[in-house]
C-alpha cells in the first residue's frame, strides 16, 4: 500500500435514514425545496448542487441485501441523529435564514467561522443536524 491512490473525484452519495418517509419527504421537498430524482417505499433521491444525492432512507428498510440486475448493493442502516451539510451561496444565507423561519424550523446554532464562512445549524423531523454552510468552511469550500 505504499504506491499512492488513484484520486477520489468527490461524495457522491450522503445517506440519511428516517422513521416516516412521508414525512421526511414533506421537509425536504417543503423547506428545503428539492425535488426527487428517484423515489420508491425504502428511498428518496434527491439531486443537490448538480454534482451529488442526498439519500433518504426509511429506517430499517436497507437491511438485506438488495439484488439487482446489474449486482448487488450490501446492507447498511443508520440509528441516532446524524449531520449533513449543504453548501449555499453567501449571498442566500439571508433568504434561506427566513425560509426555515417562515416555515417554523429552528435554528440551533449560527457560526462565524474564521476564514469567513458562516453556518447555520438545524434539524429535520428525524433529528439529524442539518447544516447550511457559505464558502471559506474548509479550504475545498
């Protein structure tokens, strides 16, 4: 393992796992304003930024093995409150501010970061940490 890797071109997927999908749906296509890609009785696809998928899942519902006919996914599940974060435009923080205001969504927490960045912190019905985050977070944001 000494020869370096060939390089990872981003996250593709980030997974969050819910106890009622309709009522995970009626958030994140309400507040949040995405609209799904792909959506059966375990899963909600939905395409965020042109470049990845925030994946809902009911809970519980990703246990076995799913076949298909191209392969096979492995099982996987997710319990407790877990975090995403959603990059945004500096210039949207103020109208995504009274967006989750006007829809009655809590913020928890607001940070200044230092190279300039600025997030706010909330949560979805499920309880996972919900993050909307402007550039200057990280050096590759």
């Amino acid at each position: 393992m000494d020869a370096k890797p060939p390089p990872l071109a981003g996250v593709l997927e980030t997974a969050l796992y819910v106890d009622d999908m309709a009522r995970a749906r009626a958030f994140y296509e309400g507040a949040l304003g995405l609209s799904p890609m792909f959506t059966d009785e375990r899963l909600t696809a939905y395409p965020v930024g042109g470049r990845s998928a925030l994946l809902v899942f009911l809970r519980g519902s990703t246990t076995e093995t799913v076949h298909l006919p191209g392969g096979t996914i492995p099982p996987h599940d997710g319990h407790g409150p877990l975090h995403c974060a959603l990059s945004i435009a500096a210039a949207d923080l103020p109208a995504w501010q009274a967006r989750l205001e006007a829809a009655g969504i809590p913020i928890e927490g607001r940070t200044d970061w230092p190279r300039g960045s600025i997030s706010l912190y909330f949560r979805d019905p499920d309880g996972h940490l919900l993050e909307l985050a402007t550039p200057g977070l990280w050096p590759v944001w």
